[in-house]
C-alpha cells in the first residue's frame, strides 16, 4: 500500500509501521484519537450540565446555551 511501511525483526515478524502523514494523515489522527481514547477509559467522567455550569461561572459560555 502506498505510504505504509512495515519494519519487520530478524524472522520477518512485523513490528512498526511508518506512515506517511501527506498520504494518510487522517487516518492516523483517527488511530491517534482511538488510542487516547482507549489509555482514558478509567479516568473519571464529568457530566455536561456540570462542564456547561463551571463554563458559565468562568464566563466562557452564554446562559441559556
């Protein structure tokens, strides 16, 4: 596939790939995202009537929004 290179050991076992990010950047955004995604699903969650209320305190969000 063009813009993909597998780096392989000694037995030929695949064990990185470079991507080239001019041919498929989306694509690792994608994968990059899945990853943070992935390492953060422990961490805990925040609702969002609780990120829109600090938001508003903050004056970063109109009221009513």
């Amino acid at each position: 596939m063009k813009g993909i290179r597998f780096l392989v050991d000694e037995a030929g076992k695949k064990t990185a790939v470079m991507i080239d990010l001019e041919d498929h950047g989306e694509l690792w955004e994608d994968f990059y995202d899945a990853l943070i995604a992935e390492e953060r699903v422990g961490e805990p969650r925040e609702s969002l009537d609780s990120v829109r209320e600090k938001l508003q305190k903050q004056g970063k969000l109109n009221a009513g929004v």
